[in-house]
C-alpha cells in the first residue's frame, strides 16, 4: 500500500481545494483507495459554487445525495496505516483533466476540468453513480456550455453500466 500523497509527481497539480477535500472524504469514510467518485463528491464541496458545482446542483447532484448514494457503496472503517491506495480510475481521470486543461484551456486544471474527465469516463464510478441517479451527462456537458465554460467538441464516449455494490 502507498502513502498518503496530496500531489502526484507525474501530473500538474489538481485544484487545491479538491484534492483536499477528496482525501478529508476517504479519511471521513474510512476508504483505503481513493477513487473517482470522491472527486464528483468534492465538486459539490467546493467553498464558492463555481460552473461545475452549479450544474451538479441543478441537476439535483447534491453534496448529501452523493455522500448517501457513496457510502450505500460501502464504506470501512479507517484507512489502512500505510496510506491510501489509487483506483486506476484516479490516474485516468488526472489524466484526462489534464488534457482538457490543455486543449480547453491554459494548462491549469479547474473544476470543470476535472468534471468534464469523470463525465468522459462512460463506466467509471462517477459515471456509474450518475447513472443511477438519473442523471444525463449530455445536460451535464450543455450546463457547462451554457456557463461560457469550454467543452469538447466531441461527442461524449458511450455509458454502459456496471455492476458494482450488493449486486457483484
């Protein structure tokens, strides 16, 4: 198991106040691997309500709905002493935000950002957790447009579930 790290070596770094809240969250739920969708939970946490916390909200993506439908995934008790461990969906999503940083923006990756790489992401468990809430991540990716935030051009990569939870 890895330590905890705030700053991956290989990547720009991600917003300050989203990667703290995403790791106070795992301590908070006692999650040894940090995943992506502690990042959708840190979006709806952010102080000041930026473009990526507004469209989550409008679509009813709410800080306490996503901490209840996170923690109905199953949650454990502390950490393990070693630190945590990262989902390969953390660097997928690191990844992706950078690129989006680059070709959207000027190189600093932003909330929308890091929004727009977990809605890239069609099976991860943001997607997944989206999904179950019924939300569009078409209208997700058309809220941020209509907020002057830069989205792709592109169409979004198909969604498919995947069975996670009491299910598997």
């Amino acid at each position: 198991m890895g330590t905890v790290r705030t700053v991956r070596s290989a990547y720009r770094r991600l917003p300050a106040a989203i990667e703290k809240s995403v790791f106070d969250t795992a301590m908070e739920l006692g999650r040894p691997v940090v995943d992506d969708d502690l990042f959708l939970l840190a979006l709806t946490r952010l102080g000041q309500p930026s473009p990526a916390r507004q469209v989550l909200e409008g679509e009813g993506v709410t800080q306490a709905v996503l901490l209840a439908t996170i923690r109905a995934g199953g949650d454990g008790g502390r950490p393990p002493r070693g630190g945590f461990t990262y989902a390969p969906a953390y660097d997928a999503m690191h990844a992706r935000a950078e690129a989006f940083a680059d070709t959207l923006g000027d190189g600093t990756i932003t909330a929308e950002h890091v929004l727009l790489a977990l809605l890239w992401n069609g099976h991860g468990r943001s997607s997944q957790v989206l999904w179950r809430l019924g939300v569009s991540r078409e209208r997700l990716v058309e809220g941020l447009a209509a907020r002057d935030v830069r989205v792709p051009a592109a169409s979004l990569p198909p969604q498919r579930e995947v069975d996670m939870g009491d299910k598997v």
